[in-house]
C-alpha cells in the first residue's frame, strides 16, 4: 500500500511504516488478530487504506491508524468474528449482533449506526417434523434409495426420515445453530445420512427462515485428503457468519488402508465463512499423533521450487533436508539421461498445484505400489517409487504439473513430499514420488 511517501507493508503479523529509508512505526498484531485480517493467507488482506487511514481489526474492535503516525484515530469496540467493507459502509459482527458505521466525507472517520439484534433463529422443535430439502452429499448418496423422493424434498418425524418404522432411518437431524450475516439470521443444519451399508455421511445444509435450502458444506466439499470412510461432523460452531467443525477418522500414512473399522489417527479441523452467497473455506489443520499440522502455502512451496530450479539453494536451504539438497546439485540424476539432476528434479517452468496431506497406505515400506489420493479435489494416481521413504504421519505431497489447475485427465510432472508445523511453515523432505 502507498499513501503520498508512506510505504505500509506487512510480513505476516507484523505491518511497518516507512518513507525513504525511515521507519515511522510498527505495529504487530497477534495469530488471531492476523487471520481476522487474512493476513498470511492466499487471499488478499482484509485491511485497506481510507484516505490517509488504515483499517485494521483487532480483537476488541476495528481500528482505523493513521498512516504516517501510527496513531490510532478511531475504532469501532466489539468482539470482532468477522468484518467487511462495503463501500462506504463498515460492518463488523461479534457473533450475536451487527455494528455498522458509514464514513464521512474525509473517508477516515465512521458514523457509528444502528446496532440490530438479530432474531435466534429456529429451534429443533421447529424444524424437527419439517419437510427440508436434503444438502448436498446427504441428496447425492440418497438418491435412487427407495423411499427417498428425487427432488430431495424429504418430510421428518421427530427429527428422523425412514422408508418405514421398520428399519433405521436413512436421514436424521443432528443439530440447529444460528447463522447470522449481515443482521440475517439463518439456520445452519448438520443431518447424519445412511443407506443402510456401514458408511454415515454427515451433511451440513444452510436455510434461510422458510426453510429453503441455500448452500451445503459437505463431503463433495471438504477436499481434506487422506482417507475418509466416514465423514462424521464434530464439534460444530458458528460465531457470526463463521462456521467450525472436526472430521475425525481420518487415515492418514501409517494407517490402514483397507479395513472399514480399522482405528485412523488424524482429525480434520475445518473453518468456512458465509459471504451471502456462498461459503469459502478459510482455515484446514489436522491433529496427526505428533500434533497440529497445517497444509503448506502453495505459493509458499512455488516460492521454494522456483529457487531451487534457479540453482538459489542458498535461499531455501533452511527449510530443505540437507540429503535432497545434495541429490538435486549432483551432476546426473539419471546416467541415460543428458539433464543434471536440477533440470531433472527441479526443470524451470513448472508449477505447484497443490498439496494434500499423505494418505493410508496399504505397503507404505515396499519399493512401489499406486494409490488413489485427492489434489484440489481432483482424484489422482499417485505412484511411490522409493526405495526408502521418509515418509511420517501427517506428512503433505504437493503435486508439480505444467498446468496452474490440475485435470483428471492431466499428466502431471513430480511431486514432493513436505512436513510442516502448526502455522503451515514446512521442510521438503524428499522428491521421488511421481504421479503416474
């Protein structure tokens, strides 16, 4: 950002003012208050300059701080979950109401306007001997079930959908929470859907107070790789327009990869945000038995494979194991091959599509075998050809191709494998394991 001569710039959590060489002030901001401003993400940041103004969030209020000073001028207090400008208009939501402010003429300071409380929403009572559209995966696995209408339009009694009070119910209402976006309030609801075969899927719907149905978080959607069975929701929550919840039993590497009951050790923790039209997923960690991992950045690891392809090994060596450093400087990779091992390993040009984190499999220790893995929801082969992985649990594989979105039908180039840490920050480990 540019305001006359002050250069605003920001390196995660931390935003600094300068002009020329002088720096005017600092400022730094908490993991909670940089993810309420999407800094460090691969979205653009929330806060923006007003005039001469920056507007930030805080954990108690939206700010506004003057560019050359660094003095606060302004702010709006809540206990912000989430916030947006609109135009002229700020909106900022603490999970039970909505505060907006409308700025004035010199485009730095707000009005502060009306506070609404919104209404609680529905209740289970309400809803529990309702006629509801199902959501997304919960419709998609039901459909042709007999009993079950094609339209998806299915009436519960009791909280339950069944063919006949004979056997199980093949749908059934788990939970009602308040959504509220923009002084709105709708119904977030987590249904639990069966066919009647050992797999439950859970499906979470959105509607609005009529009952219809919106949008659907759900197992078409959750794109969080590894092996999931059964897609069972846990711990939902909704702060605001913010929705969160667990995916327990995930298969990871290391566990089994065929049996249906077998224990898996990972949890997918999940974050989505309601923006009136749709949900985006704005935050995906998984709990794996050495801790809390985070997907690395792709941008991040295209940032890594472009200086290694550059011969810039300086540059990533910190976060390069020292062994694949030397495999990637020697001069032949393959002896029938006229490329050194950089144009073989690491050949300009490419790009990184993606990562997942390493899925089950069913010989993790043989020198090949194929599984099936999922890369920006695009389901892949993916071949190991190692005679020594090092491989962990909760490790990722990000996925090298010539195309920006990888295809079903696309051949991608090679991949390699990573660990990462809580906030994301990882080391490459290995590269060896191609796609076929």
């Amino acid at each position: 950002m540019d305001t006359t001569t002050v250069q605003l710039c920001s390196q995660g959590t931390d935003i600094t003012a300068t002009e020329g060489s002088k720096t005017l002030w600092s400022l730094s901001l908490s993991s909670t208050e940089a993810d309420l401003n999407a800094m460090g993400t691969d979205s653009a940041p929330l806060l923006q300059l007003r005039g001469s103004t920056l507007v930030l969030a805080r954990a108690d209020g939206v700010y506004g701080v003057d560019a050359r000073t660094g003095q606060t001028t302004w702010n709006v207090p809540a206990q912000v979950a989430s916030w947006a400008m609109d135009g002229d208009t700020l909106l900022v939501e603490d999970g039970s109401r909505l505060t907006s402010a409308v700025f004035g003429a010199d485009a730095a300071t707000p009005t502060p306007g009306p506070v609404s409380t919104p209404d609680p929403g529905l209740t289970m009572e309400d809803i529990k001997d309702a006629t509801l559209e199902l959501p997304g995966y919960c419709r998609t696995w039901l459909n042709g079930l007999s009993g079950v209408p094609s339209s998806g339009q299915v009436t519960f009694s009791d909280g339950s959908a069944s063919r006949n009070p004979n056997i199980p119910p093949f749908a059934t209402i788990k939970t009602i929470l308040p959504l509220v976006h923009q002084g709105r309030t709708l119904n977030l609801v987590a249904m639990s859907c069966n066919t009647g075969s050992p797999y439950t899927y859970n499906s979470i719907g959105l509607y609005d107070s009529s009952l219809s149905l919106l949008a659907s978080i759900d197992q078409d959607g959750y794109n969080v790789g590894g092996r999931l069975p059964d897609a069972l929701v846990q711990n939902l929550e909704v702060i605001g327009s913010t929705v969160t919840f667990d995916l327990p039993g995930l298969g990871i590497y290391g566990d089994d990869s065929v049996t249906h009951s077998a224990a898996r050790s990972a949890t997918a923790h999940l974050a989505y945000v309601w923006d009136g039209t749709a949900f985006t997923r704005i935050d995906l960690s998984y709990t794996v038995p050495r801790g809390t991992v985070r997907p690395p950045s792709t941008k991040a690891v295209q940032a890594w494979y472009d200086h290694v392809a550059a011969g810039e090994d300086d540059a990533v060596a910190d976060i390069t194991d020292p062994e694949l450093l030397k495999t990637i400087q020697a001069p032949k990779y393959d002896i029938h091959s006229p490329k050194t091992a950089r144009e073989e390993i690491t050949p300009a040009g490419k790009y990184v599509t993606g990562c997942t984190i390493l899925p089950s499999m069913s010989e993790p220790t043989i020198v090949k075998q194929t599984t099936i893995m999922k890369v920006n929801g695009v389901s892949r082969e993916v071949t190991t050809i190692l005679h020594a992985i090092k491989a962990q649990p909760g490790d990722f594989i990000c996925l090298v191709d010539t195309s920006p979105i990888p295809a079903a039908e696309s051949r991608p180039y090679n991949s390699f494998l990573l660990r990462t840490d809580e906030s994301g920050a990882f080391t490459v480990i290995q590269q060896g394991i191609f796609w076929d």
